[in-house]
C-alpha cells in the first residue's frame, strides 16, 4: 500500500465558540484528548456517542468525513 491509497477518517465540525472555523474535533480516548482521525473508519465512528454529545451542548452539527489522497505536500528527507 502507498500513501496515495490511504484514506483519512475524521470527524469535523464548526468551533464551538463562535469563530465560524471548521475544524477537527477532539474527544476523550485512553490517550487522552485527541483529534479525531484515522485511517479505519471503525476507529473513529465508536466515538459516535461522544460527539453526539458535543453536538447537543453547543448546537453545532458535526460530521464523520473522508479524506481521499490528493497530493504530496512536503516529505522528508530521512527515511525511504
């Protein structure tokens, strides 16, 4: 598999505070706080009951999206 056949699993959603800013949403893991993606699905949509959650204390809808490859930003130079 190469990182062009990689797709990304994330739930996002507007700030909460009123910024009007999409972005990633976090939830509490055995990690921790951590932002919401991964590369299977299932990981993310477990979180299901926590973001719903969210969703109802702030009233701002959050989605479960994928991200497909579109390009190679920047790599680095270690590594192969």
């Amino acid at each position: 598999m190469s990182v062009a056949d990689v797709m990304l699993f994330a739930w996002v959603g507007e700030d909460e505070f009123g910024s009007g800013e999409i972005g990633l949403k976090q939830a509490h893991v055995p990690a921790g706080l951590i932002p919401l993606v991964a590369v299977r699905q299932d990981k993310v949509e477990k979180l299901w009951p926590q973001l719903e959650a969210q969703a109802r204390r702030y009233g701002k809808r959050i989605r479960l999206v994928r991200f497909r490859f579109d390009a190679v930003i920047r790599e680095t130079e270690a590594g192969e």
